[in-house]
C-alpha cells in the first residue's frame, strides 16, 4: 500500500528566505508520481509540481523544485524567496499506476511567511 | 472551460438524513476521486473510479457509496449521515500517470 509521510511541524519562514518541506513516501512500485498541492486558507488544492519516479532530472516549476532522492525514498518541496503568498498547507501525493492510478496524499505541512 | 465542479458548497444534515454530492468534470478524465478533509489528518480517499461504470473502495469508505454512471460525473451518497461525516470533501479527477489532479472547490458538510 501507499504511504506519504509529512512530519514537520508548523513552519515560520521570513519573507525572501528559501524553506524546504519534508516529504517521505512507500511503495514497492518502481512506477510512480510524486506531487505537491498548496491549500491557501481559502481552501482550493493549487498543483504546484510532479516528480515521475523515471525522471532523471529533479522538476523545477518556478520558484518551486522537488528534491527527489530515489533511494531514500524522499521527494522535498523547496520554496524559494518565500513571499507572504505562500502561507498555507502543502500537501505531498503520490499516484502509483499498477494500483489503479490511486492517489494518496500526506497529512500536509502548515508554513506561514512573516514579513 | 469550468474544470472540475462540486455541488453544493455547502449543507447542514441532521443525523440520520441522505445526500448525495454531485461532481462534474468537462476534462474527459478516466480517473475520479472523492476524499474528505479533516483537520490534522489530510486529505484520506473515500472511494475513486478508474472509468465510467467503475468504482472502488479507498481508505476511508464506510459510510459511502457512489456511482459514475457517466464518464463526466462521480457522485458521493450518504445514506444516512453521522456527525463523523462532518467533514470537508474534495473531489478530483485526472487523464492519469504523469498529469495532476484537478480538484473542485470542495463541499463544507456539517451534521449535526
């Protein structure tokens, strides 16, 4: 079965600083997808970046990257120059194919920006 | 281009009351998911369709059932509602591996 582990808790970030959100996952599979959804305080799931388990290269999307380490079975969400945006939940995922494309998410990470 | 729809917003239900939450999809996705959202815990699957008359079971599906009847729709049915379903619930659909989900704006649920 999936598994998403988020254990960090809340997270105070100054304005303009970088902050890394800790995401571990479990799976026997070697196809899947990794993904990082935001949930501001007004409650929509915002996508944010994918990561697939055969992609070389870690996926960038703006000031967003995913730090994925294969082995370690770790898929790290980077936020750089924080902007007071940004406070909200985020929320790692995974998606493994062989099981019915079933998307399982983590508990998530509250980050709030300070100025 | 309306994405992924969930109607109502929001509904108060009495224990014991049914309901069924509608959400509509015009992306022609196969994959659609219900969850529901309570605080500390994440987002935990109810039930999920991998296609049109298709359903399955997630983590979290007592208490539920559903129906996608037609590709663009997958309904959530309580049959008789609890207080332990108050609760926020998302739905989301997709193509499948390597594309995000989308989700709707969720439905607020409070049974009191």
């Amino acid at each position: 079965a999936q598994k998403i582990t988020q254990t960090q808790p809340g997270m105070f970030v100054q304005e303009k600083e970088a902050v890394t959100l800790d995401c571990t996952y479990d799976t026997s599979d070697q196809s899947y997808g990794l993904f990082w959804y935001k949930q501001p305080s007004s409650g929509e799931m915002i996508f944010l970046i994918y990561q697939g388990s055969y992609d070389e290269q870690n996926a960038t999307e703006g000031r967003y990257s995913l730090n994925f380490q294969k082995a370690r079975k770790s898929a790290n969400l980077v936020i750089s120059a924080s902007q007071l945006g940004d406070s909200a939940m985020y929320f790692c995922a995974m998606r493994v194919p062989r099981g019915n494309n079933r998307l399982a998410f983590g508990k998530g990470n509250q980050v709030v920006v300070i100025p | 281009n309306a994405g992924v729809t969930q109607t109502p917003k929001f509904r108060v239900l009495k224990t014991g009351q049914s309901m069924t939450l509608l959400c509509a999809q015009d992306m022609n996705h196969e994959y659609m998911y219900w969850y529901r959202q309570d605080p500390g815990m994440g987002l935990r699957l109810i039930h999920y369709s991998v296609g049109e008359g298709t359903t399955a079971k997630g983590e979290v599906p007592d208490g539920y059932n559903v129906s996608r009847l037609k590709k663009q729709n997958f309904l959530l049915g309580l049959e008789s509602a609890a207080p332990s379903q108050t609760s926020v619930y998302f739905c989301a659909s997709t193509y499948g591996q390597g594309s995000e989900a989308f989700f709707g704006q969720g439905t607020r649920l409070t049974v009191v």
